[in-house]
C-alpha cells in the first residue's frame, strides 16, 4: 500500500485539477505495481508528453484526436478526457520524430510536418522546454548528485545514473506525464542507496582511450552483465563527458544497464568497496584482447558489401566537440555522389554550431546537419540505403536491425572517410 502524503492526497482528491488526479492515480497503481510505498518529489523530467503521430490521433478521433485527448487518454490511462494544463514540473521533451527545417530531406511528407509541427506548439503552450534530444544533458539540463529525476531514453539514464550522480529509473511515456504534473516519482530503484551497488565486476586488461574503444567496451560490458550495475576498473584512460556518452549508449544496448561504475572516475566509486557497497562481485568479466577482437566482430556481423552509400553520425547526439572534430575531418573534401553524410545533434548544440562556422563546413562538403531525431527514431535514411557506415555501437546495435540494411562500426575517421570515397575502408579485425 502506497502512503500519501497530506499533499499527495490532495492532488488525488482533485485540488489542483482533473488531470492532476489522473496523474496521481496513474502513479499510484505504477508505484504499488512496483512494490514502492512512497514517493520522492521530483523537478526534473524528461519525456515526450502529448505528442503522437497521426495514426495515434486517428485512434482517439472519438475523443478530438487532439493534444489534450493524447495526453488524457494516452499518457494518463484516463478513462475520459480533460483539461491539460501547463506543467507544474522542471519538464523538457526529448528527441521528436523529424527535422524541422531538413524533414522533406528526411523524407517526410507535408501532413507529417504539420502533424509536427502542431505538437511542438502545443508542447511549449503547456510550459514544456522544447529540447528535442536524447542528450538533455549537452542542451542545458544537467541535475545534480543526488537529484531526483523522471526521464526517459535509455543513454541519457544511464548518463545521469552514472556520470552525474542523479536518480532516476528508466521510466516511461505514462510514468513521466504524469510526473510533469505532479512533481512525483515512486520511492523505487535507483532513487534507493542499496539499489545503486554494483554486482559484477569487469576488469579491463586492453588501453580504453578513446570514444570508439570506449564504445566497444560499452557493448562488451552490456551484453555480459544484462541490467545488473557493473563495476569496471583497469585500463580505462581519459575519461570525457563523451567518452562515457557512447559507453553508456553501449551498454544500455547490448544490455539494459541503467547504471555503472567506474573506479576512481565515476563520482559513486571512489574505492571498489564503495561501489560494490561493501560487497562481493557476484560474478568477473574480463575485457582482454580476446574480447575485444569478439566485440568488435559481432559490432561488424551485419557488414559485408564495402560500398557505402549513407553515413550516419550522432547517436547519441553530437556535443559541440564532435561537430567541431567531424568539421576538421571532412573541410576541403566532399561526399561522394554515392554516398549521403547526415549528422545529428540538438537544436541547442546545432546552434553553436551555426555561430562558430562548423555547420557551413559541413554543408560546404555536402553532409546536411540535422537535429531532434535520429535514423532509428524517424527510420529515414536517404533513399536507396544498402550499407551504411556508423560510429555509435548503440546505432549499429539497432539501425541495420530496424531498416534491414547492412551496417559498418569504425572510427569518425573511418566513417567520414567512407563517406567521401564511398567505400568502406575500415580494419578487418580489432
């Protein structure tokens, strides 16, 4: 049985609106599904309220097929529909489904963009920040050891678990909603101490120290230890916010890890002791050149014609410091007529971008910068994709998977390299 606070209570009662009691009730049967008996307040949310594409609206065309019948009947399992209104929580809205400006490019069509480009006003209209990225983190929302959160996206939980030192489960499209209107989360998980202790160990015996080796490393420690917390130490070397951006994509991919430490660089693990909580490793991986060489083959297992036809890059999306890189790699070159170069990132680091000179670089030789959405999300490639050449073990994890192409994983070099010879030039083994 959930225990309600006098001010839980009276947001369940009704006083401060309709669909704030629907939030509460849905949070509530979330929270006693769990096994939580109370919850933690919350002022900071991530998630993808109200919007919907246009089949989902066709569904609930009964009930106006509108912002406010998704978000009643859809995100709060409301048996009827009621009045929205602006969110009471810190809220922002992760990556969106297109580009707003390159979507015909995307190829989406006129009815796509307008279905859009309707939630996106309805999404600021209701006081949500309208961030459009799986990295909040890299557009101005960064919490701080210790805070609450309810967020979704899979790398951006594990980054804030990880890296930060924030709280939060992995959550859903109906737990986060709810939470934007009442600034409440169940007492459950990561938001726990004795939740957030490592159980196995991986012990890195190769140089880790760069983003594809850390990316490798990531994918390697997924798949062995699934959605346990793992405890690495050993050869890991300049650890960097990106580093650890594509280790956790990794991971959260080959596996469900939600959670990692890192010794004496994560903030959680100071000492093995504290991160195993005093503890034992239930069980030791080691990451040596053997499982380094089957890591980087199973990434590869989809690749086999070295004609590349699309590049993709930025999953997650790009920091200002890999544009910047991308930029240097390809300025004097162009893509080939046969291939497509398209990087994404958030419209608040696209922005940067613009200002210092990197997006007409990239433009300059063909590539198109894009934002809010990625490959997987929108499942738009350009026409014609057989192979395509990526440098995010997560991308390569689910892209060819998702629209049955083949698909190379290599270096940023290697991959911008690919996407001005059209060929896939990348080592034949680790």
């Amino acid at each position: 049985m959930v225990s309600l606070t006098t001010a839980e209570q009276a947001m369940l009662d009704g006083e401060q609106g309709a669909a704030t009691a629907k939030a509460m009730n849905l949070l509530i049967r979330y929270a006693e599904a769990l096994g939580a008996e109370r919850f933690v307040e919350t002022n900071n949310v991530a998630g993808v309220p109200g919007s919907s594409t246009p089949w989902i609206k066709e569904y609930y065309k009964a009930d106006g097929g509108d912002y406010r019948a998704i978000f009643s009947r859809f995100d709060l399992d409301s048996d009827e529909v009621v009045d929205v209104p602006r969110m009471n929580a810190f809220s922002c809205h992760l990556q969106g489904g297109m580009d707003p400006e390159l979507w015909r490019e995307q190829g989406m069509t006129e009815a796509q963009h307008a279905n859009f480009a309707y939630d996106e006003g309805q999404v600021a209209a209701h006081g949500i920040q309208v961030m459009k990225t799986c990295t909040p983190y890299l557009a101005g929302n960064v919490p701080v050891m210790g805070e609450h959160c309810a967020w979704m996206e899979s790398s951006a939980v594990v980054f804030c678990n990880s890296v930060i030192g924030g709280r939060t489960n992995c959550e859903g499209r109906e737990s986060t909603s709810a939470a934007m209107l009442t600034k409440r989360i169940p007492d459950w998980g990561f938001h726990r101490d004795d939740f957030r202790y490592g159980r196995h160990a991986v012990r890195v015996e190769v140089p880790v120290d760069d983003i594809f080796e850390w990316g490798m490393l990531g994918y390697f420690t997924g798949d062995a230890v699934q959605d346990t917390i793992p405890v690495l130490d050993g050869a890991i070397g300049a650890p960097s916010l990106i580093r650890h951006k594509h280790f956790g994509a990794a991971a959260a991919s080959s596996g469900g890890v939600e959670m990692y430490h890192m010794v004496g660089i994560t903030p959680e693990a100071p000492s093995a002791e504290r991160a195993f909580g005093g503890g034992k490793a239930e069980e030791v991986f080691v990451y040596d050149a053997a499982a380094r060489a089957r890591t980087y083959e199973r990434l590869n297992a989809v690749g086999d014609s070295r004609d590349v036809d699309f590049v993709m890059l930025g999953c997650p999306h790009y920091s200002i410091e890999q544009i910047a890189q991308a930029a240097h790699l390809i300025e004097g070159r162009s893509v080939s007529a046969s291939s497509a170069l398209w990087i994404f990132t958030s419209r608040a680091v696209k922005a940067t971008a613009d200002a210092s000179g990197f997006t007409r670089i990239l433009e300059r030789a063909g590539a198109r910068l894009m934002t809010d959405t990625c490959s997987s999300i929108s499942q738009a490639v350009p026409p014609g994709t057989r192979v395509a050449a990526l440098d995010s073990a997560k991308q390569v994890h689910y892209l060819p998977a998702i629209m049955g192409i083949e698909g190379w994983y290599g270096t940023t070099a290697e991959c911008i390299d690919a996407a001005c010879t059209g060929r896939w030039a990348g080592r034949l083994a680790a």
